[in-house]
C-alpha cells in the first residue's frame, strides 16, 4: 500500500499543473481529480472523472485515462484499469511508472507474463526496490518458473545484504516446496540476520506446523513466546504445537498462563490438565470459570472421572438450574451417580427418554445393574 501511494504521487507530480480556475471558467474536473487523487480522495476523484466527455477533442487524454486507470486499479477493477492505463499510454503517457500500475493491473487478472513485460518496461531505477523484486518473483512462481522465482530473490540478497525481505520470501518458497529442513535453516538464518519480530516468527512457525512439521515449528515459535511472553498469539501458537507434538501438560500450562490475561481460556486449561492427568488442578481452574454452562459440564466429567458420585449426585440442582439436564450425555452421567450412590429411582428418572443408541445401550446395561443389585444387594456393595 505505502509502494501504491508513492508510485501514485511520483505518476501525478509528472502530469501537467493544474491551472487556477477564473470566475468565467469552466470546471476542470480532469485537474480536480488530479489534485482529489494526491489527496487521497479516491471516490471524490472517480465522481470528478464520471463528468469529463470522453469524445471532447480537446481532453488530455493522457492525464485522464492515467487517473482512470490508477482509480480502477484502487478498486480492484484490473480489466477496467488495463484499458485506461494502455490508453493513457498510446495516448502519449511517457512517464515509466505507469507500467508498474499496468503490472499490478495484469497480476490482478492472472496474466503474469504480461505483469513481467510490464515490469521490464517500468525503468532501470525501480528494478532495485525491494517491493518490485518481490513483485517480480512472485510473478514467476505464478508461472510455475519457481527457480527463476529464487533466483531472482536469491540475487537481490546478495546485490542488497542489507534488505531482509528476500530472505525472509525464500524461506516462505522452501516451505511451499516441502522442503521444510531447509527451510527451518533459513529461517533460523533470517533471525540472527534480521532479528525477525512477533509476526515473522509466528508466521514461519505457523507455516511449518501447518505443513505438517510441528517439532521444526518450535523452535520459531518458542523464540516468539520468549521474546513476547505477554502475547496470546505466540502463547496459543506455541500451545496448539505442544499438542500436535504430544506435549500436553506443556500445553496445558500455556494456556493456563494465558487465562490470567484471557479468562475466556480457563475452561481450555483445564480440559488439558484433565486430559494430562492432573485432575485435581483441573478442578481448580474449573472453578474459576465464568462461563456457567460450560464450568458445570466440565466439573461433571472431573467429578466422574474421580469417581467423587455423591459430589455428581449433589450437582443436580446447578445442572437444572443451567439446563443441562435435557442432555444425553449428562442425564446418564447423573443417572449413574444415583446408581453409585444407592438411588436406583432417581437413577431411573434420568435414564427414561434416553435417545442416543450409545446412550441407549449404556442405559439397558445400567437398569441391568440395578436390577442385579435390588436381587442380590451384598454383590453391590
């Protein structure tokens, strides 16, 4: 965007000045759309545009259609913007620049080795910006040239050392190739060069993980979360990989850590503490949880999993309460702390209406139970 509005105000500043209108003057709406555009006044500079007659033989046809073309191009018309900037061209348009908006013009409709031809054209001083060699490489990957795409990138690192995006792109391309070891190596590279911020390591550690590389995405991610500490995009970033590499208590304390800046995550710490095994701290954060339908469910599956029946059985009230009671999965949940606890009744009220075929089979099996046990009452002791 800052490249757009700069090439814009060089193409502008090289269009004739706008003469001061006299009172007996009719409006010039090509030099008020000029002076709207350096403004940044794009609509208001279209609407000057829409009262100029096209057929006025006396219109500067190359000032108005390079304002034409820049204004379609701001709003993603690249077919519209094509054509005004090829006429503004033919019409006698001079100034190279105007082939760097062509260029984006082509790119947008798809036609890359019309965006090089362009960009060829566009003068030997814009060939060294840093955003027209990232142009142009990504022109040729578009093409499928991939190496002439590295290439390119790999020249503009050694011709400007200084100027880490090219590197940074080449680490991107080795990911997109599969080539995920190098790419790691790269990467690493570009920090120690370049001292990449938050958003760059995220990026090639999310790039990494999504790849399919999650043990290669930690060591990006991980410097995030040292040198970021406070932020939720590195913390939970970094979590969802400890998951994916079987790191769960890791995880979990991540996102406990998290929870005191985010409390909507508190619930999620303590799934991962449940799910690592440390139940009773589970417990503990489930407390802290606001959300009060989800805190209930949770502490239900905790008292459950530590056999805690007559603490399930107590939870009746809250359940109802939330109405989480007119689901399945809770019903037998409560059905079958009533069964622990002695409450064959009670137990049977919370199995009728149980739909679920699971659900269902599990209810029969349960009824079976208490019926052995109403038989034979020693043998539920």
């Amino acid at each position: 965007m800052m490249l757009r509005r700069l090439l814009m105000l060089c193409l502008l500043a090289a269009l004739p000045a706008v003469a001061p209108l006299q009172a007996s003057d009719e409006v010039d709406y090509v030099g008020l759309a000029s002076l709207l555009l350096k403004d940044g006044h794009y609509d208001r500079a279209e609407g000057a545009l829409a009262n100029v007659d096209e057929s006025d033989e006396d219109l500067d046809r190359v000032r108005y259609f390079t304002l034409k073309g820049l204004i379609k191009l701001r709003n993603q018309l690249h077919a519209e913007a094509k054509e005004a900037l090829n006429t503004a061209i033919a019409a006698g348009q001079e100034d190279p620049v105007v082939y760097l908006y062509l260029a984006q013009a082509h790119f947008g409709l798809n036609e890359y080795r019309e965006t090089l031809q362009a960009l060829q054209k566009a003068g030997a001083e814009t060939q060294g910006r840093p955003e027209i060699v990232v142009f142009r490489a990504q022109a040729h990957w578009q093409l499928g040239e991939k190496f002439k795409a590295w290439d390119v990138l790999a020249d503009a690192s050694e011709q400007f050392p200084e100027t880490g995006e090219f590197l940074r792109r080449r680490v991107f391309m080795l990911i997109d190739l599969g080539m995920y070891r190098a790419a790691a190596e790269l990467g690493l590279e570009y920090i120690q060069r370049f001292g990449a911020e938050e958003p760059d390591l995220l990026a090639i550690g999310r790039a990494l993980r999504q790849s399919g590389e999650p043990e290669r995405a930690l060591a990006f991610l991980e410097q995030a979360y040292l040198r970021y500490p406070g932020s939720k995009s590195a913390m939970l970033e970094l979590a969802h990989t400890y998951l994916e590499t079987r790191r769960t208590l890791a995880a979990a304390r991540l996102f406990e850590q998290a929870a005191a800046f985010y409390p909507e995550l508190t619930s999620e710490a303590s799934e991962l503490y449940r799910d690592a095994g440390h139940t009773m701290h589970a417990l503990n954060l489930n407390a802290r949880t606001a959300d009060s339908q989800k805190k209930f469910k949770q502490r239900l599956a905790l008292l459950v999993q530590l056999e805690q029946f007559e603490q399930v059985a107590a939870m009746e009230r809250d359940l109802k309460r939330v109405g989480l009671t007119e689901e399945g999965s809770v019903r037998y949940a409560l059905a079958y702390a009533f069964f622990k606890t002695g409450r064959f009744e009670k137990a049977e009220s919370y199995l009728a209406g149980l739909s679920d075929p699971d659900l269902f089979k599990q209810a029969t099996n349960l009824r079976s139970a208490m019926s052995s046990c109403e038989e034979s009452p020693w043998a539920c002791l």
